[in-house]
C-alpha cells in the first residue's frame, strides 16, 4: 500500500470551508423550510414531482434523483403520505412498478413553500457571490457530481 496524498494546507482549507459551508447551508435551508412544515428531502420530492409529467415518478428514478436508497425513500414517502402531500400509485406496465403521486396539498404546499425557500438560497448563497463565482461553483460540481452519479450508478 502507498503512502496516502496528504492534502495540502491550502486542500485542508478548502475541503474544510466546503464541508462547513455545505452543513450549514443545509442546517439553515432545513430549518428555514421547517416553518413550512417541511424539510428539505421534503422539499427536494415535492421539487422533483412537481416538475414531473403528471406530478409523478416511478420510486426508482425518484430515489436516483434525490440520491437516496430506495428504503430510505421508502420511509421519507410513507411520511409524506401521512402527511397528504403524496401517494403511492401502482404502475399498469409493470407490476414491480410504484408510482410517487403529488396530491393536490403537495402541489399546494411547494407552491406555498417555493417563494421563501428561493428566497433562502439567494440570502444565504447567491447573493453573497458575484455572478462569476457562481459560474464557478457550477463549472466545479457539475463534473464531481457527473463523476460521483456514475459511480453510484455502477454499483
């Protein structure tokens, strides 16, 4: 085995800063979206399924989309369906198949919840970087997240 690639001091800065301000942009967007009853894998569903044809997904493609295992949405949907904001629909093609439907309260309560949570984006992230740092940010993770997906898709 090779000796490990130590990262630099300035790697050590870098990957600390990233860590800390991903954790605690999440921690403030979750807490900010808990007001609304909701939280952020909440939101990230309701985002996907009302971008959706018909405000549905297979539970498959929905769990690759917001990178969880299929158990752990599993769980996340049976709350949300508490809740009304989804239901669990078969699929006619495919008997396996399960359908994640947005209700008529999920479409209302992303409607009711968009505004504010954009809002939180932009005061805690956007607008604190220049419109060339956000292309940076975009042009940095999009071939980490490309690299990562694959690798996740491989397994």
């Amino acid at each position: 085995m090779e000796d490990p690639r130590w990262l630099s001091p300035q790697e050590q800065r870098a990957w600390r800063a990233h860590l800390a301000a991903h954790r605690l942009l999440f921690h403030q967007l979750d807490r900010e979206l808990q007001e609304k009853g909701l939280s952020l894998n909440d939101y990230e569903i309701l985002v996907n399924l009302s971008e959706s044809p018909d405000h549905r997904m297979r539970m498959s493609e929905l769990a690759d989309a917001t990178i969880q295992s299929r158990s752990r949405l599993s769980h996340q949907i049976s709350r949300m369906e508490a809740a009304g904001l989804v239901v669990r629909a078969s699929c006619d093609d495919d008997r396996r198949g399960t359908f994640a439907v947005l209700t008529d309260l999920g479409w209302e309560t992303i409607q009711r919840a968009a505004p504010d949570h954009v809002a939180g984006v932009r005061r805690h992230l956007i607008d604190l970087l220049t419109p060339e740092q956000v292309s940076a940010i975009e042009e940095i993770y999009a071939p980490i997240a490309d690299r990562l997906q694959s690798i996740r898709t491989a397994r």
